[in-house]
C-alpha cells in the first residue's frame, strides 16, 4: 500500500489511492545514455534525477531505466525515505535485479554478522507490514 499512497493536506497524513488511480507511466522514465558505457554519465544522470523533488501529487518514487549499459541494463530508483530505509529499499532493488549468483562472490561474513543481518531484515519486514 506505500507505493499507491500519496501525501495529503498540511498535516501530511497519507491517502492510499485504488490501484486504478495509479498510473505507472508518471513513474518510469528510460533515458538512453550517449556513450552506453559510460559510467561518469550514468552518475551525472543520477545526480540529475536524484536532485530533482518527487512531486506529492503522486507516490513518491520513481524508477529511471537506462537501456543498453554497459551491454545490459541499469535501473536507477528514486524513492523517498518515508517509503523505505536502506533495509527494505534493498529488498525492494534485490526482488527486481539479477540473482546474486550472477554476480562476482564476496567473502562470506561471519556467522554472527549473517545472523544480524537476517534480524534487521526480519525486524524491519515486520514493522513496516500493514
């Protein structure tokens, strides 16, 4: 329900609008970079867009798609804090990117560290549940 709901009034409280009310085109944009692989131009259009406010007329994120980097893709994700932490906005990005296998193994943490990660992640999916 956070990602239809729109701030409403001076109190900003939050209306969650009907799915119908949504309309997604307002939220994706794609930009083709000039040099498709250019990193220094993925991270001033990141700046770009990043800078810019999201409108409270609409919920408040934005997904930029960038075609063709890099001979792939990349997605840029702009979404406000009230939405989600860096916890669940890392579930929101990971539920829609490559597996993980896809990418280079990094050194496994400790079991300890595994652990408190997995309670962060448990903890902030509980509280942030309707």
């Amino acid at each position: 329900p956070r990602f239809r709901s729109v701030v409403q009034g001076n109190d900003e409280s939050w209306l969650e609008l009907p799915i119908d009310q949504i309309k997604v085109q307002d939220h994706i944009k794609v930009h083709e970079l000039r040099d498709p692989d250019s990193e220094t131009e993925l991270h001033s259009l990141m700046g770009l867009y990043m800078g810019l406010p999201l409108s409270k007329t609409r919920p408040l994120w934005q997904v930029v798609l960038v075609p063709r980097f890099k001979g792939g893709s990349a997605m840029m994700f702009h979404l406000h804090h009230c939405l989600v932490d860096g916890a669940a906005g890392a579930i929101v990005v990971d539920s829609l990117s490559d597996k993980p296998m896809q990418w280079p193994q990094q050194p496994q943490p400790p079991l300890w560290r595994r652990l408190l990660q997995q309670l962060v992640l448990w903890v902030t999916l509980v509280i942030s549940s309707p």
